[in-house]
C-alpha cells in the first residue's frame, strides 16, 4: 500500500509526539528488541536504506509479533522526526508505560 504524503506527515507527527514520554525505539537494534519483546506498537523503517537488507527482517518480525509496519521513503526525515541529528533507517513507538 502507497502512503499518501498526509498519512506520512501524520507518521512523523505521532514520532514527535511520542518523543516527550520516552517511548521511541531508535535504530535498526533497538526497534528489533522492541519488536521481539513485544514492546513495540507501531515500528517504522525508511525505504531508502542501503543495502536494504539491513532492515528486512524488521517487517516479517512485526508481522510475525502483529504489530503494525509501515515505511516512510526518507531516512533523513525519520531522524529528524525522532529528535536524532542524523538519519535513521528505524523507529518504533513503544506501548505506553513500557
């Protein structure tokens, strides 16, 4: 499924947002963990990432674990929608309280 430019820019939005209570996974390693834990409730990879099969295994694990994949096309946007300096090929939001 194609994202529109809207629902992306909401992506971002809900990253931002969950910055304030601690509950973003960043990076490839983390969001893994998160993602085999449990912990995640949304995971995020970026499209252009190369080799692209750093970040392959992230959407058979969510889908394995349920929880929701989606890809967003700039890894530079990603970063900095996580409050990172660099770009970043994975985020995840955790659940609340986790």
């Amino acid at each position: 499924m194609e994202l529109t430019k809207d629902i992306i820019e909401r992506i971002y939005s809900i990253i931002e947002d969950s910055r304030t209570d601690g509950r973003i996974r960043k990076g490839v390693n983390e969001v893994t963990k998160s993602l085999e834990r449990g912990e995640a409730k949304l995971s995020i990879v970026a499209t252009d990432v190369s080799p692209s099969e750093i970040i392959q295994h992230l959407a058979l694990l969510a889908k394995d674990k349920e929880i929701m994949h989606v890809e967003v096309p700039s890894k530079a946007e990603l970063g900095a929608a996580a409050g990172l300096p660099v770009a970043t090929a994975a985020v995840a939001i955790a659940r609340s309280g986790e």
